[in-house]
C-alpha cells in the first residue's frame, strides 16, 4: 500500500460575489480531484488549535502529525531546521523577510518576490555591517532567517503578510526597542543599495527594509518513523515545510524548478513524488501557489494554481498509480481568503480516497463535495488536524 498528502496551502476561502457566492475551491474545474472525491470520506480538520495563531507552521505541524499544542515553539527554528543554521545554546531564532514599507504602510511582504539571488546578495551585506551581531542566512526569495541571543526574544511580533496594504505594527513587549533598531538600520543599507536601485528601473518593488517575526528555538520531535512506522519524503518549495521535513525525519526531496510560487514546477513535484514512493511508502507534496494567491487577494490566481493542481500534479499521480494500492489525503493547512489577505482559523475540508474501496466514507458522505461548505454538510465536528494521518493510514 502507498499513501499520499496534498496539500494545496491557504486554498480554502470563502463566498465570494464576483463567483456568484461560491468559493475559489467550488468556482474551479477540477474533474481529477472530484473523481477521488466522489468515492471518499469527506470532513473538516481543525488544523490551527484554539489558541495559536493560524499560519503553516502551526498547521502543516498539525498534518504531519503533529499537536501543536505540545510541539510548537515557533516558525522560524523550523525553517532554521531546513536551511541547516545552527543554533547554538541561549540564541533564538527569527524569520526575517525582505518587505517593502512605503509611508509606514505595509505595501509587500515579499518585496515584489525578490529574487533568491538578490536576497542572497542583500544577506551578504547585511552580514558584513552587522558584523556579528547578528547572523543572517538567505533562504528562499524573500524568506531568510536571522539569529540573535536570548536577549532579543521576549516580543510579539506581527507577521508582515498579516499587515499588507495596512499601517505597520512594530513589535512590542521586553524586547522590541532592540529588534526595532535593527529593522530600523536595515534601512540605512538598503536604501540606495545598488539591487534596489536595479530593481526601481525595472518598474519592481524595492526591499525596503527587514521584518523580524516568527522567533522560537528548535523544537523536539519524536521522528516520523517511530510515531507510523514507515518511511517517509517530503517535496515542498518552502523552507518551512522543508524545516518539519527535516525534524521528522522524512527524506526532503528537491524538484527542479520548484520555486514556491505561480511558476513552480508542478508536474516535476507528481513525477518525483511517483520516484520518491518506489523508496517509501508515504509522501507527502506541498503547493504554496494557492496561498500566495490569497495574500495578494486574487480569486482568479487561486482557481488557475488549483486548477493547475489538478490538471498537472493530481492526473500525473493518478496516471503514475493506475493498478496499484494506495490512499490519498488532500488537505489545505489553513485558509488564506482573498478578502482578508491572510491566514484564518477556520476548518478546512479533507478527503481521504483509498483504491480498495468504492466509498470510503458510506452513504453519509457519498453526496458530500469536496469543498468548505459540501465538507461541513453532515454537520460533524470537524478532527483534530493532528489526527489526519492517522485516519490516512486507517489506525
């Protein structure tokens, strides 16, 4: 038997009147997924427990299996994880993006997609000024970490993509005179820093400065092995799930051209994950265009990923797997609306297809569709995210 988990980040949402009340989920053609789903066990998951704030490291924490509850101390050591940073005894760890703040308002959290190459480049100098201070590590585009001693973390933080288009939050608490005075100085660099002046003449949004948040030391997790006992990969474009891939034990497995965002490699990400379970029997494969769609608030953007989620990463598995045994989870972390630009608490629907069985979840959930409204349908309390795979590999 072979198991797999799709998670298509942020893709839940909610009505919305330029699709006539329904959802991006409802609104998109996805003739593949809905032949799963006409044979699954359709729900909610709870995925983000009451009292933690709704991003994928809490969430995509839940669906590894995961109780945030017990686990969590932060996202950025789980990307610190990923990216390899070593951090040492009495240092903390901060996510640290690239963002474009303009009049003290929050114009992107991303600073127009900087590429990883100019954030690299950015992340050199920042290095050489702060000279020790404080240590920076490029990631992925606009996602980068800094390390810092305990001293800088006790502050609450507000995550920049919560404050797009909105006035700035700036940290608060023991700690944040000193966290702002180095976002603060990041700004004397970049300001005619020679990127950001090739970035302006290119008619693309400058960094402007960094944004500090996520702080946390590196959790202790019982391996994935140990808690299912198989073997797992993991294919994701984004440190942070790399992160809980690395922590977990499941092997982290590169796709070329897999970039976090529209242009990913979509195809690639089913053809390796096809590879990956001729070693294992669990993969797991995270798509992050949805959510990146919902923080730039376009409904449009997040039908054509989803879409494209179908047509390239679902029918490729689904023609990979013909003949054979397996079960499928496909499972958004949290939603990300298109109104709101960020992430919400709310359920999200799963479904749970298993080859063997013409309908998994009965005549309960033989009329259910595969979206926020069609899972809540039975009117069941939705499961604990950190019980999906459990129920994935039907223990």
């Amino acid at each position: 038997m072979k198991y797999l988990c799709i998670i298509p980040d942020g893709l839940a949402d909610e009505p919305l009147e330029e699709l006539n009340g329904r959802t991006p989920m409802e609104a998109a053609s996805t003739p593949h997924i809905d032949d799963w789903a006409a044979r699954a066990q359709i729900g909610l998951a709870r995925n983000v427990p009451d009292g933690l704030k709704p991003g994928s490291d809490v969430a995509i924490m839940s669906i590894v299996g995961l109780d945030p509850r017990k686990h969590y101390s932060g996202r950025a050591p789980i990307e610190a994880a990923a990216m390899g940073v070593p951090l040492g005894e009495g240092e903390v760890a901060y996510r640290c993006n690239f963002v474009t703040v303009e009049n003290g308002v929050m114009k992107d959290f991303s600073a127009g997609h900087i590429s990883s190459n100019e954030a690299a480049a950015l992340i050199e100098d920042l290095n050489r000024y702060f000279d020790g201070e404080a240590r920076f590590y490029a990631g992925v585009s606009y996602r980068n970490i800094c390390v810092l001693d305990d001293s800088y973390s006790e502050a609450e933080c507000t995550p920049p993509h919560d404050l797009t288009d909105k006035e700035v939050l700036l940290p608060v608490g023991p700690a944040a005179s000193k966290l702002i005075e180095i976002m603060d100085r990041s700004r004397q660099i970049l300001a005619e820093h020679p990127i950001n002046e090739a970035r302006r003449a290119k008619g693309q949004l400058p960094a402007t400065q960094i944004w500090l948040w996520g702080q946390g030391k590196i959790p202790s997790v019982e391996p994935f092995v140990n808690r299912y006992g198989m073997s797992g990969a993991l294919i994701t474009a984004v440190d942070l799930v790399r992160g809980l891939g690395v922590l977990t034990g499941l092997e982290v497995v590169e796709v070329p051209g897999a970039t976090g965002y529209y242009d990913t490699n979509y195809r690639g990400k089913a053809e390796y994950a096809l590879e990956s379970l001729e070693r294992h029997p669990f993969c797991l494969v995270h798509i992050e265009a949805t959510d990146e769609a919902g923080h730039e608030g376009s409904y449009a953007r997040k039908i054509e990923v989803y879409e494209a989620i179908d047509e390239q990463i679902v029918a490729t598995l689904q023609s990979g797997l013909e003949g054979e045994e397996y079960r499928v989870l496909v499972v958004p972390d949290h939603p990300t609306p298109v109104k709101a630009k960020t992430h919400t608490s709310s359920p999200v629907p799963f479904l749970i297809f298993d080859t063997r069985r013409a309908n998994q979840g009965g005549a309960a959930s033989a009329t259910l569709t595969f979206s926020e409204r069609g899972a809540a349908q039975d009117g069941r309390s939705p499961i604990e995210g950190h019980e999906l795979l459990g129920r994935l590999f039907d223990r």
